[in-house]
C-alpha cells in the first residue's frame, strides 16, 4: 500500500479502456455510476484466489495475486498497463509473494523455494530483479512493505529471543531493529509510509492484539487508541492518516487517525486503504459468503456503493482515471481481479 503522497498530475496513462477486459456498468448508491474491468491472468493461471492488491501512484502497475499451475498457494502477478506477468526470480519450486509496488514500476517481494529463501526488488522496465542480502545475524521472516525512498520493512527470527522481531531496511543501509513496547510481541507490520512511519501489531500481557505507531525508527511506537474499545487494528498509512478499526465490540467501527493531532475520523466500516484526500475503501463486512461488500466513503461522506461479492483493497487519488481495485466474485463463484472507474 506503499502510494505516492501528492496528487497525481491529470492525464494518467492507464485507461480503463486500456484493460484488457470486457467493461460493464454497475449500479451505486448516490448519482455515482461505475465501470468494472476484469483483469486478465497469465496463461498458466489456475481458478480460485485472485485479487488486485495495491497499486502504484500512475495506476500503471497494478499488484495483486493468482493460482498458478505447480504452485500450492497463489502467487505474486504484476499487471503492467493491463498486461499480467508472474513474479519470481526462479527459485526452484519457488513460492512468491509481493506487498508493495512504487512509483517506477519496483515490487518489492520474497521467494520461498528448496534450494533457500531469496528476497527481492523487481523493475518493471527492465524486467529484471535485484536480490537483497541482509548482513550475518539477521534472518529474514517477511518483507512486509516499502515505500518511496525504498525503505524495507518487515519481521526477523531472533533465534536468541526465539520469536519475530520487527525491522526496518532503510534505502542504502543496513537493516535495524525497531524498538518494540514493554510486554508485547509482534505480530505483524501493515504498513510504512512514505515519510517513514511504521504501523505494526502487537499482543498484549493481558491478551488480544492491538496497533502500535512508530513516528520514526529509531522511537518507542506509541500504543494507538480506540473510541470504543481497547484495541485497534491500523491497516494503512497515507500522509497525516492512518486507516483501520476497532477490534469487535457491538459498537466497533472504522476509524481513521491523524498522526498530527488527537482527532479520530469514525466510519461505519473498518477501512483498509485510504488516499491523500482522506478518501476511504471499506473492507466489507463478511457475514454470508460472497455477499460482502466494500464502499468508498469519500472525505466530505458521499460514498459509492458496490455490488455484493466485491471486496476492494485499494483506492486511487482523485486524480486518476481509476477509482479502486481489488476482486469480485464472478458468476462461477470464484474471485477475479477488477478494477472499477467511478464518476461521482
């Protein structure tokens, strides 16, 4: 989720015309109207989990995930200007898998095969990738994001400890521990924005997990709060906001912070992804399967609404000719990758 911060100059390259799939209309709430465009797979694609991901600040490359032929889990595909392309470096039997995509075309990802781990940065221009070698002592679990700079987050095994420990690889150094809270264990870093914070979770002595925020790398993350309840889960950094919600609770909802003020934004929904303007795609609320639904929810509350069966994971500037992307299941009951075109 690794989006450049200031808007996008008008006239992005890729269309929706451009995708090289059959458009639809769709119906949303409000006097938005939608296009959808199905994304292709690669030829050795296989049914099942497909999804469009995150994409970079052009919408020229879009990341996401396929099954694909030989492969036990779905693997990492980039779309360039529509068009799919497996991500591997060719680790024999390899599994891949990719969190982030920036300006310019670079992934950052992981391979995990027989003959070892390896972890990358893909170039879309040149086709090409660049392996990444942490120094002695430091074992890498998970490359978890990267943002403009090409700073690297993600977890380490500490055999030591004997648990995962939270990192950050800032762009031409050496990686470092971040510092975590007294008690706690991570369990996962979501997000790093383009100016450098961190967001991660965490257990906690007395149970359950909750979102912490590193305001820098070399800082104690502070502990973010809840409206109604006492633990959170942060998905998304963009700029001064930071995207997610309450953890349960009858009254838990989505919730938006800014990392410049105690404000708190409540939406109805827990949010995963959020652009410059503060707009918002909701993750849905999965209850009977396949008929979940996200929403955009625009910063000034005017909101699009999408069919049931679609779950969106990332939301474009207001800029771009694309509104959102992520997947909805088809008339044959599996998930394809869309992106939708929204006039509102």
């Amino acid at each position: 989720m690794m989006r450049k911060l200031a808007a996008l100059a008008a006239g992005t390259t890729l269309l929706v015309s451009t995708v090289p799939a059959a458009a639809q209309a769709v119906s949303t709430a409000g006097n938005s109207t939608c296009t959808r465009s199905v994304l292709d797979l690669p030829a050795d694609s296989l049914p099942g989990s497909s999804a469009a991901r995150t994409a970079d600040p052009s919408g020229r490359y879009l990341l996401g995930e396929a099954n694909r032929e030989g492969h036990q889990h779905s693997q990492a595909v980039l779309w360039v200007d529509g068009v799919p392309r497996w991500l591997s470096p060719g680790t024999e039997g390899g599994e891949s898998f990719a969190s982030s995509v920036i300006e310019g075309g670079l992934v950052v990802g992981s391979t995990y095969g027989l003959d070892g781990t390896v972890h990358w940065i893909y170039s879309a221009p040149t086709d090409s990738y660049r392996l990444l070698a942490p120094p002695p002592g430091i074992q890498i679990s998970h490359l978890t994001g990267m943002n403009k700079r090409q700073d690297i987050a993600g977890l380490a095994w500490d055999e030591e400890l004997g648990r995962q420990v939270p990192f950050v690889w800032p762009a031409g150094g050496q990686p470092r521990l971040l510092a975590v809270p007294a008690g706690g264990e991570v369990v996962y870093l979501d997000d790093i924005s383009d100016e450098g914070l961190i967001v991660g979770r965490f257990t906690l002595p007395d149970g359950g997990t909750t979102s912490y925020l590193w305001k820098s790398y070399g800082a104690q993350p502070v502990r973010l709060r809840g409206v109604h309840t006492k633990t959170v889960w942060a998905r998304d950094i963009e700029g001064q906001w930071i995207a997610g919600q309450e953890n349960g609770g009858e009254n838990a909802t989505g919730l938006i912070w800014s990392t410049r003020s105690p404000r708190i934004v409540q939406i109805e929904q827990g949010v995963v992804d959020l652009n410059s303007s503060r707009d918002a795609v909701t993750a849905g609320i999965l209850g009977v399967p396949n008929t979940y639904t996200s929403l955009v929810i625009r910063s000034d509350g005017a909101r699009i609404q999408f069919p049931d069966g679609t779950l969106l994971s990332h939301i474009f500037e207001r800029t771009n000719k694309l509104t959102a992307a992520g997947y909805h299941i088809a008339d044959s009951g599996m998930p394809e990758p869309v992106v939708y075109a929204c006039t509102d």
